[in-house]
C-alpha cells in the first residue's frame, strides 16, 4: 500500500499536533451521552426515556450551535469562540451533578447549544492547513481518530461510572472537555489558509454559497450517519434477541476496525471518490448484515463491508464541504456538516429502535440502510447536473459547419 500520501500530509507544519490533539479532544466528548444516562438513570432515579430526552436536550442544541458557533469562527476567529463554549462547558460539567431533573433537561439544550465545537473546528483547520491536493489523507486521519474516539471514550465512561460513580463520571468528563478547550487554545490552530486574504473577509450572500451541490453533500452526511446509528442500534438488538449480548463489545470493535482499516485505505489510495458513491455503497451494505444473526462471529463478518466505508464516506464528506465553502463562510459550512452528522445519528437510532420494536432486529439494519440509499437517489440528479455542467457541451468539429459566429462558439468566449 502507497503511503506516500500520508508522510506528505503529516510533513505538513502544525498537521500532527492537530490530530494528536483532536483524538485527545474528542474522547471526552464521545463520552457525553452515556455519562449522563448513567446519571439520570441511577443517580437521579429516572427511567431511559427521561435520560433519552436529556442526550436529545444536548444532541438539538448542538445541532442548531453548531453552524452559529462557525459563523462566530468566521467573523470574530476562532479564540473568543473558544473562550466562550470552554467556559461554557466548564459551568454547565462543574453545575449538572448538583442540578435536579427538570432543571438538568434546560441546561443540557444551552450546554448543547454551546458546546466546545472540536469537530467542526478541526475539519476547518485541516482544510486552511492543507492544499487541496493533499486534504483527502488528511480528512482520512481525521475519520480514523473520531473512530478511535469513539472507541475508546464510551467504553472509558462506563468503566468510571460502574468503578467509582456516575456523578464523579460527570466531573471527570467535564474536566476532560474543559482541558480539551485550554490545548485548542494554546495551539490556536488557523482556520484560515495562507494563500487567503488575511484581514476581514468579504460577506458572501447564502444563495451564493449554500448551493444544491453543497447542500446535497450535508443531505448525504445526514444520510449515512442515519445508517451508523441505526446500525449501532441494530446490532445490540440482535445480539440480544440471541442471546448473545455479552459479545456486543467484540462485534461493535470489529466494525471499528473496520472503519479504520476503511479509513486507512482511502486515504492512500490514488484517486478521491464521490461521497454520494460511497454512502449509497455504505447503504448497500449495510441492508443485509442482519444475516449474520445467530452467531456473533458471523454478524462480525457481514458487518465487515458496511464497516469499511464508514470512514471513507466521512472523511470524503469533509473533503467535499471544505472545496465547496468559499474561505470567508467555512467555519460556518462545517458546522452545518457538524450538524448534518449528529441529527443523521440522532434520527437513525431511535429509527431503528420503532422498527426493531414493531418487527425484528433484521429490520433494523434493512430500513435504514434503505432510507440511506433514498438520501443518495434523492440527491443523485444534483450530481449528475454537475457533471453534465463540469463536462460542458460537445466540441464542434472542425469539419462541420456552425451556423453560429466563431466567438459565441467557443464555450471560453466572454
């Protein structure tokens, strides 16, 4: 395998610390949403569904923070922004423990909606710190650290919580973020290339820049992230169901093995792929896994296709969002792909759980594979109009008479 590809990207100056940071950064992040159920659920003594609505408190404010907190990034650089959601975090991680039910559910939405934004910001740093040539390796390393994030934070937190307590899971978590905003700040990685204007940008309209295409690339992240949850979902379901629960540990780290493998190769690969081709294969394969059902080994294997592309299909979604947002609104196009990720993850979980809940567990991975695959036909004729415009219409043949005059011709004619 050619590794060319990424000694150049990380002979860039700044690349490593970035993602040595960024895996660091977001292990505490991915370990928010079972923290909290561990605290509703055992501290607080509610139910699932009350700990539910808390994670959806955080996941809705994210999603609408996001895109505003990259527009901040955009006008006012990245830290005041950082100063604002670091010492946001630290308040609401230092409070939650203390706070009783109805007043948790509030102040998760405003954490959410102020939430430290490690994710979008890394992805724009990438796209200033790294030509265009080279962003596809580097949008693959940054795939593999969210991988290796989500690997290990939720497994960290679970083990904190069951070994000490679920409050003092709280504390360590918000530490944790609260320390992952003071190295962002400390290395102030630019969100903004050295080939682009420095100085205040020009104001771009919306219309100019959130175009089908780059609009189409947030509806297929949205699609695909859709299929990961369900599939997490999907899997426990039907491990349960039997009677092989204990092995959802090992089935759920070969899927992200998988991924990182997936990951790995598509970054050292010559050539870049079409998102939209790799969520619809991602789709595709995920529609059958649930014939693995019976042994967990056998479900690891069919999950292994699916797996793969996972961090293809993110990591070129990135690469696209970062080519099509002019410099002057990136922050702001990145956190609409931040955005575009979580109500993907956040739809197709409980997606799969009313399908599982009303048939099988084989259902799971079928409906949401298949919404996945309609997010790409629905967006397919965006693709194939760019193509058709990229392409430009038929050379005249020299031979052939035009009964047009030269200069209007010529498709270059001004």
């Amino acid at each position: 395998m050619n590794l060319t590809p990424y000694r150049r990207a990380l002979a860039l100056p700044g690349l490593r610390s970035l993602l040595l940071v960024s895996v660091l950064a977001r292990v505490p992040l991915t370990a928010t949403g079972v923290t909290l159920t561990f605290f509703v659920v055992l501290d607080l003594g509610r139910g699932y569904g009350a700990a539910g609505l808390v994670g959806a408190a955080l996941t809705v404010g994210n999603a609408l923070g996001s895109p505003l907190l990259g527009r901040l990034v955009d006008r006012y650089g990245l830290r005041p922004v950082l100063l604002l959601t670091t010492a946001a975090e630290a308040v609401f991680w230092a409070t939650a423990p203390a706070l009783d039910y109805a007043l948790l559910l509030p102040a998760a939405f405003v954490a959410g909606l102020l939430a430290l934004p490690v994710f979008s910001v890394i992805r724009q740093s990438i796209a200033a710190m790294v030509p265009e040539s080279q962003r596809r390796p580097a949008y693959a390393l940054d795939s593999m650290s969210v991988e290796l994030s989500f690997m290990v934070g939720p497994a960290l937190a679970v083990a904190l919580a069951t070994a000490v307590s679920p409050r003092g899971t709280l504390w360590a978590v918000g530490a944790g973020i609260v320390a992952s905003g003071i190295a962002l700040l400390v290395l102030n990685p630019p969100t903004r290339g050295a080939e682009e204007a420095a100085g205040p940008l020009p104001r771009i309209p919306r219309r100019e820049w959130l175009t089908p295409r780059l609009l189409a690339v947030l509806a297929v992240s949205a699609g695909a992230t859709l299929v990961l949850g369900g599939t997490d979902v999907a899997v426990v379901a039907v491990l349960r169901a039997d009677g092989e629960v204990g092995w959802t540990g090992a089935v759920l780290a070969m899927w992200a093995v998988a991924s990182l493998a997936g990951g790995f190769a598509y970054g050292a690969v010559s050539r870049s792929f079409s998102p939209l081709a790799l969520a619809a294969a991602l789709s595709l394969c995920t529609i059958p896994v649930g014939l693995g059902g019976g042994h967990w080994w056998l479900l690891c294997l069919t999950l292994i296709p699916a797996g793969a592309l996972c961090a293809p299909t993110l990591a070129a979604t990135s690469d696209a969002v970062s080519r099509l947002a002019p410099p002057a609104v990136r922050g702001m196009a990145m956190g609409l792909h931040g955005s575009a990720v979580t109500v993907g993850i956040a739809v197709g979980a409980p997606l799969a759980g009313v399908v599982i809940d009303a048939s099988a567990p084989f259902w799971g991975f079928v409906v949401t594979g298949a919404v996945g695959l309609l997010v790409t036909l629905l967006v397919l004729p965006v693709e194939l109009r760019r193509r058709r415009t990229a392409e430009g219409p038929p050379a005249t043949s020299p031979a052939q008479p035009t009964d047009r005059p030269a200069e209007l011709a010529s498709p270059t004619a001004a």
